[in-house]
C-alpha cells in the first residue's frame, strides 16, 4: 500500500503495534484483529507468532443516522478509578467501566502490583490496600498502547519503596515522557528513560517531597501525574496550569476522601490521605460520542439520542463549540454521579458555519479534532485549528494522518506547524483510507465515509479497539 509523503517510517509498523497492544486480554479473539495464531501462548514461553492480516471495514454512504445508543465508559474516568481504588482501603466496586484496551492495560498494571482485581466486562471490583500497599511487581510493567497508564500511574510508582520499570508498545514507544519525568525528579525520583525521554521508563521510588509545579504546556495526564505522587508526599502539593484541562482527578480524588481545592488555575492536594473504598458509576465516554455526534450533524435526515453520557464542563466544551457553530444539540436529562455530571444527548442534523479551535478550547478539544476537522469540511466557512503542535505526538502525528486522509477522499486541507486550515463546502470521495494504527483517525474518516459518494473502505480498522471496540457495531446500528 502506498503511504504518505513525509509520514514517519514507523507509521508502516502502526497498525501492527495496535493489534499487539490487545494481546494481552484479546488473545482468545485474535480474529477480530485480523490476526491467526500460529504458535501456542503458555506460561514462560516466547512471545507467539502471529500471521497479519490487518482488517479493513467497508462503509456505505449513510441515508441518516438515527436511533438511541448508550456507550461505553469515559477512558480518562475509567484509569482513574482503577488507580485511585488500588490505594483506597477495602473493595471498590466500578461498573461502565471502559472496555478500551488501554483501561485494560491500567487493569493489568494494578495487577501486577500486588491488588485484587475481579470481575470482567464492564464490572470490576479491585481491593484496595490502602495508600502504602502496593507490591513490588515481578516483572516489567506493560502500559501497552496507553499513554494515559505511563504518564498517570508514573506518579505513584515514583512514590514506592521499590524499582519499577513501565514500558509500551512500539507506538507508545515513540512517544516523550520528559514532561512527567521532570516534576517527578524535582520531587526527588530517580528516573532514567531511552535518549532521556522516551519509554521503557526506569523509576527508582522513594520518600517525596511536595512541590509548587507549573505546567509549561495544559496537559491533564501530567497535571495528574504530580498530584498522584503529592499524596505521598508530607505536605501540600500544587500544579498551577496554563489553560484548564480536564478535572477529573480533583473529582475522583475528592470522592475517595483525598483533600483537594481548587482555585483559579492552581490545583493542591494534601499528602497522606486516608481513601475510602466507593461504589461507582463510569459516564459513556463523551470523546467515543463525539463520532457519533458529528455523524448525525453530518448527514441530512439524522437524529440521533445518545444516553448517560458524561457532560463534566471541562470535557462539555465540544458541545459548546458545535452550537456555537448552529448545531441541533438539546440535553433533555442531567443529573450528578459522584461528582461527575452526566445526561442524555439528542442530536439533529444542522447546517454548520464552521469556526475556530485555538487556545483553550485546543486542550479541551484536542482528542476530538479529527473528528471535528471531518466535520469542518462539510461547514460553511470550514475550520481552523492553532496550537495544536499536541497532535503531532499522539498515537501518529495526527495534523499529518488527517491531512493524508482528506487528500485520499478529495478534500483540501492545509497542514500549518500546530495545526490545520480546512475549506467549507467540500464534497467528499469515496477511498480507501488508512487509520495508521490510530482509533481516532479510523473513526473519524469513518464518519466521514457516511458522506461519501460511494463505498470507502477504512484499512487498519481494529485499531478502533484500543479505545472503543464496539464502534463498528455502533455506527452499522444507526446507519441506514
């Protein structure tokens, strides 16, 4: 297959590292990844061999989208929980929990560390051992394709009193970690990476102190990360941040019992909290509704309801930003679970003028931009994106995988250093278009495809699993 201009050698591998990222707990239905088992896995054995056979889905242009679905569990609330309930004394019971493969990798992680975990599906108990519990693991930790589990679960492993060694697949591989590492060292772990910054990371634990650490970029992983580690530290810990992100680790650790208070931008936590085992509730993932969202703007004749969906304000922005842009959007229910607000969402299709993601609402947004810049397409004035230079350390450089897709279905669209300019009023071709081993970029042209002029074919298509396995049964059920 042809590959973009420019894109990174590595970006041929992708698709591979996706399928090798849910080995661990898809192994029993390899063919859903496209893959045929040619060796046996036992205990101690070689990692197996597997014969490659990426899948590809095919997608039909859409009549209308409409009918009423729930989602799975919020991704970012889902690791949360497990993190938090491993150092909580006692059972925590967790249901919706997300059924991405990178949640699971948390899940496999905690494990490794010496917690109880039970259940399967989307129910889990995991057996807090109180904040000093955890063991040390026999082996290597494997975060798989999560860079939420390696950033996030880096602040507790630097408080242990013991060495641990995290490391991911070959996409998260490439990804940098200095911007945990630094805060983390000033608290006094030792750390040691590839060429500095890049997993497998090596964390020497020990006694922390607490910190006044400012964010140099927005980012709710690292923001996390250092107030993971402050809650094993004598003292107040603080992360001041220069755009809001997303707060739910202040919810999650305030419904466990951690202190936390919040003003304006900066974030404390006092050490050595006392966290209560809690019975929880995950919201669906607002970020796997965004597909469908803009499925239904997307395609004339659609409506489309979408219950318990997770609308906390710092994540609620897409929703702000696509009625700005004169989207049918009504909330017909909210209510509060456990500090996180959720509601059922009915969508219309609409005609959009198009707009601007820049600054701020770039951090809110920044998992949705693929999504949003295929719907930008089809506005009327189209879409600019700035400062989003984020993009391009994600599971691919996702400004340029975007940008190649669009010119795959015949969409113009102008890649800048932190971003993209796309024109309104495009008409969209039928093609064949190349995920990368990206969930999102796999998606989101498949949304686009409902537009198109004929059938489009989406290679590389399990990787839609990492984060959202049942997608592709999703859209095939409101599509018509």
């Amino acid at each position: 297959m042809r590959r973009a201009a420019n894109l990174p050698a590595a970006a041929g591998n992708a698709r591979k590292a996706a399928c090798l990222a849910l080995l661990p707990f898809f192994i029993s239905r390899l063919g859903a990844c496209g893959g045929r088992l040619l060796t046996p896995v036992s205990q101690g054995t070689p990692p197996p061999r597997v014969e490659w056979n990426f899948m590809q889905k095919r997608i039909l242009p859409a009549r209308a989208v409409s009918g009423e679905i729930g989602l799975p569990g919020d991704k970012s609330i889902s690791h949360r929980y497990a993190m938090i309930a491993a150092l909580a004394d006692g059972p925590s019971r967790i249901r919706n929990y997300s059924t991405g493969a990178d949640c699971h990798s948390t899940l496999g992680c905690v494990r490794a560390l010496g917690i109880q975990v039970e259940g399967s599906g989307t129910e889990f108990t995991i057996h807090g051992r109180g904040l000093n519990g955890l063991r040390a693991p026999a082996a290597d930790l494997d975060a798989g394709n999560s860079g939420s589990t390696i950033r996030m679960l880096s602040g507790i492993l630097a408080a242990q009193p013991f060495r641990t060694r995290i490391f991911g697949d070959e996409s998260l591989s490439r990804r940098p970690m200095r911007r945990i590492m630094t805060p983390l060292e000033q608290m006094g772990a030792r750390l040691s990476a590839r060429d500095g910054q890049y997993p497998p990371i090596e964390i020497e634990g020990g006694r922390l102190k607490p910190i006044d650490y400012v964010l140099p970029v927005a980012s709710a992983q690292v923001k996390t990360c250092v107030l993971f580690a402050g809650m094993f530290a004598e003292g107040v810990t603080s992360v001041t941040e220069p755009e809001r992100s997303r707060d739910h680790t202040e919810i999650a650790l305030r419904e466990f019992g951690a202190e936390v208070v919040t003003a304006g931008r900066r974030i404390s936590i006092a050490g050595q909290p006392k966290l209560e085992a809690r019975d929880l509730v995950v919201p669906s993932d607002l970020s796997s509704a965004a597909f469908f969202i803009a499925a239904a703007l997307l395609v004339p004749g659609s409506k489309l309801t979408i219950r318990g969906v997770g609308l906390n304000p710092t994540r609620s922005a897409l929703l702000d930003f696509l009625t700005g842009m004169g989207a049918n959007i009504r909330i017909p229910k909210l209510e509060s679970a456990n500090g996180e607000l959720v509601g059922e969402i009915v969508v219309e299709h609409s005609a959009l003028k198009g707009g601007v993601i820049e600054g701020g609402l770039t951090a809110a947004l920044i998992d949705e931009i693929p999504v949003m810049a295929v719907l930008g397409a089809a506005t009327e004035e189209g879409l600019i994106v700035k400062n989003a230079g984020e993009l391009r350390l994600k599971e691919t450089d996702r400004i340029k995988t975007v940008v190649e897709n669009f010119r795959r279905m015949g969409v113009a669209a102008e890649e800048t250093p932190d971003g993209l300019i796309v024109p309104g009023r495009q008409t969209f071709r039928a093609a064949s278009f190349d995920s990368f081993g990206d969930h999102r970029i796999a998606m989101a042209f498949a949304v686009g495809a409902l537009r198109a002029g004929g059938e489009s074919v989406i290679e590389g298509a399990e990787s839609a699993s990492i984060s959202f396995p049942e997608f592709w049964n999703t859209l095939s059920g409101i599509t018509r």
